[in-house]
C-alpha cells in the first residue's frame, strides 16, 4: 500500500462499509479472486448486504463472533465451479462433505467454522477453498502445517510462486485503485462495474 492510499484511508471513517469491503475483498470485487471472508462489527450487517446488492457478489454470513460478523463474498459462479473440480471434490469428501450440491457444500462449512469459532473444535482448513486458494496451497498448508511455504501473501504458497507474486501485485494494484474510488466517493457498483470485464480467474 503506497502512502497516497495509506493517508486516504487514515482520512476517512474506518466504519465505512464500503472502504471496508474494498480493504477486505478487492481481489474479489475485481473479478481477480473466487472470494474473500469480510469482518465487519454486527451492527453493520445490514448495511453490507445492501451495498452488495448490485455487486454481482454474494454475502453469506458464516458466523457472529463475540461482536464482529464474518461473510463469505463471493463470486456465485465461480466458487461453484471450482468446487464442483474433480480433485477439489474428492479433497472436500475426505472432510466428509456432501459434494452433489453447492448449498450442502456452504452449509457444511458454515457449522465446522462455527464449531471452531464457538467451541475451539479444529479449525477446517478446507476453508482454502472456499476462499478460491489453489488446492495445491491448501494441501501444502494443511500437510506442513503451515511450514515449508515458498511465498507468503494473501495465503501461504506452496506451489507456482512466481505466478502467486504476480497475482498478489495485481491483488494490490486493485485494492489501492478502489480504496482511491471510495475516497472520491464512488459507491460500490460504481467500482464494480468499473472491473467489469473478462479477467483469469484464481480459481485454476
């Protein structure tokens, strides 16, 4: 983050749904990511589905943690799609996941990071791809523990990292540019439709 951007965050109100949105999921929001959790304090749940409206995302709420909510936003298409991939499917059903349908697939992931948020059970590192992560990052965390990684960014890389760090400057160049457009007052489907176009998706 250059300090342009750091001075315009530092100016405006942190509460500001929209800032938040952008400084949580950009990548999503550009088309760049499948998705990205988003915390946010629970008296600003309404508003974030209401700035989503018109994102083309959607905001699934995993869990209310202590006074904080904890979304999935996420690309609707593009998350179905990668987890409807063979190998990711066979890598959710060794977690004991029911993969012949998406809502299944969400719901069940939703009670195992609840339980983990709420009873201390063990956290469900298929949240990686839920999050989009290549399966070969999530893989690689999950065997080495969160070791051994040859790039670490917006996750642990394990595999390609020279890729990893060109889609991690891209992830960066789009969070500063939106965190510009929040500052002169743009609304979020002003910047989504901005990011309206074909891009390579993560999620490969």
């Amino acid at each position: 983050m250059c300090e342009e951007v750091f001075e315009m965050i530092c100016a405006m109100d942190r509460r500001c749904v929209e800032l938040q949105v952008v400084l949580q999921c950009a990548p999503t929001l550009a088309g760049l990511k499948t998705s990205n959790l988003l915390i946010v304090p629970k008296d600003q749940e309404d508003k974030v589905r209401f700035v989503l409206r018109h994102s083309g995302l959607l905001g699934y709420r995993l869990v209310y943690d202590r006074h904080r909510v904890i979304f999935l936003v996420f690309n609707r298409d593009k998350l179905i799609s990668y987890l409807a991939k063979p190998e990711v499917k066979e890598f959710l059903s060794s977690y004991g996941y029911r993969t012949d349908a998406f809502g299944y697939s969400l719901r069940n992931f939703q009670n195992r990071y609840d339980s983990y948020v709420h009873k201390r059970d063990n956290f469900p590192h298929e949240m990686g791809v839920f999050l989009g992560y290549p399966l070969c990052d999530v893989v690689g965390f999950i065997q080495n523990g969160g070791d051994g990684f040859v790039l670490s960014g917006y996750w642990k890389v394990y595999k390609n990292a020279t890729e990893a760090q060109k889609l991690f400057e891209k992830f960066d160049i789009v969070k500063d540019d939106m965190v510009r457009m929040v500052f002169k007052g743009y609304s979020l489907k002003d910047i989504v439709n901005t990011y309206a176009k074909p891009v390579i998706s993560l999620a490969v």
